[in-house]
C-alpha cells in the first residue's frame, strides 16, 4: 500500500501546496481523497485522472471538493473523448447538488452524474476494490466522514477535518498509519469541535496505537513544522509533517 500526499494546505491552497488530496494506491487500484483547490493539477505528476478508480470526499468544504468541476472538465473534453466507466464519486448526502451549483451551468445535473457516480458514503465498512474501507462521523461543523481503508495486513486512516472526538481513535486503531490533521495551533483561543492542533493529533495517534502518524491540513498562515512538533510531544512514534510529494510505502 503506497500513500502519496498530493495536496496538504489547509482551508485554502498555499504557495507551495494545493489544498486536500492524498493517493492511496494497492494492487493496481487507486484512490483519491478528497481533491480540494488546486489539487487536479498537482494530481497528474502521478495518475493519469482516468486511471483513478475511486474518489473519497470527506465533506462539502470547497478545500475539499471543489476540483472536482475541473476534474469533470479533464475527463469530459480531453481529445480522446470521456472515458467509457463512470468514477465511483463516496461523498456525504447532497455531494452530486452541490457539485452542480458550484460547476454553474442549467445541464450539469444531468451531465455530472454520466461521468460521475455519486454515492453516499456507507458509515461502517464497505467493500472498495481491494480495500476494506471504514468510515466513521468526524466532529465537523458539516457532515464529514473519515476513512480508513485496510488491505493486506495494512492499514492507512484518514481524519478528514475533525475536532477531538473518540471516533478518530476508534477509527484509526492499530493502523500503520494516521494521516490526521492539525489546522490550530496549540495555546490558541480554539472554537470546539472544529479542528484538532498538533498535541490533539499527537494525542488521537498515541491512543489510537498507530505505527505512524502525519500530521496535515495545516494553513498557509501556520507552521507545519509547529504542527508536527506539538505532536510528536504527544506521540512517541514516527511523527512527518505532510508536504507535496511526500510517500509512504506500507
């Protein structure tokens, strides 16, 4: 199982990174998630976007979902014409209504869903190509699932955007890997159940028992390295901070 960090920033792109969007890739399949602004374009250093099987998106945040339009855009009008399969597209309920409003033109909900199957995202387990995939209710102002997907004796969780909450740990327990993220910074006047800091991601991974923990979704304004630093304070093992391009090979 291979994971590639393809776009990190947090609530908005960066100047050196797009925001949300992580490769998950095992046995020949792929899957994206969450393809936020930007993402597209970074996403084709290392999938050509008709080869990505599924698509995760973790909720309706535009830093989450919103290449989506241009995704559509890429596979509709390239030259050797729309691909012959439909891309499985889990997202919360209303993820097909909000692509249509935000792609903006009176045909999109008939179109979008010829090249795009939209499903709701179970919440438990599911079958997804090789993976078992689990997802589970993260504490978000807005319907956000996290992910975890299993395959081979390896397994690779996801928080999508979270405050603390039990479901994370639950989520993410005994996985070679966390990806968690850490959009506040530690000592600030936080609002509650919106976004973890560094020490609550450190904090879920330690109680978690994962192998491994990267910390991301830190915004341009904050500091990555901050972020990680805060987290490995409260977890012992391998602490990264994401950035671009950085993989890892479960």
């Amino acid at each position: 199982m291979r994971l590639t960090v393809v776009g990190c920033s947090g609530s908005a792109p960066g100047p050196d990174s797009a925001a949300s969007c992580y490769l998950v890739e095992h046995d020949g399949y792929r899957v994206v998630m969450d393809l936020g602004n930007g993402a597209i374009g970074t996403l084709q250093r290392y999938v050509d976007v008709e080869d990505v099987d599924a698509l995760f998106v973790s909720h309706l945040h535009t830093d989450h979902f919103i290449d989506l339009c241009a995704l559509y855009v890429a596979l509709k009008y390239r030259p050797q014409g729309p691909p012959a399969r439909s891309l499985p597209v889990y997202g919360p309920p209303g993820t097909l209504a909000r692509v249509t409003a935000a792609y903006g033109t009176p045909d999109a909900d008939e179109n979008l869903p010829v090249l795009f199957d939209f499903r709701t995202v179970p919440t438990g387990s599911f079958e997804l190509g090789p993976f078992r995939a689990t997802s589970a209710r993260m504490a978000h102002p807005v319907p956000c699932h996290g992910l975890r997907l299993d395959a081979d004796g390896h397994a690779v969780a996801y928080s999508g955007d979270t405050g603390p909450t039990p479901a994370l740990v639950d989520l993410a327990r005994g996985a070679d890997l966390l990806l968690a993220e850490a959009s506040f910074r530690d000592g600030d006047a936080n609002p509650p159940a919106l976004h973890l800091t560094g020490a609550e991601a450190g904090e879920h991974a330690a109680r978690a028992g994962v192998g491994q923990l990267v910390v991301t979704h830190v915004p341009p304004w904050f500091d990555r390295e901050r972020a990680k630093a805060a987290a490995a304070e409260r977890f012992a093992g391998p602490t990264q901070a994401a950035t671009p391009g950085l993989t890892v090979d479960l």
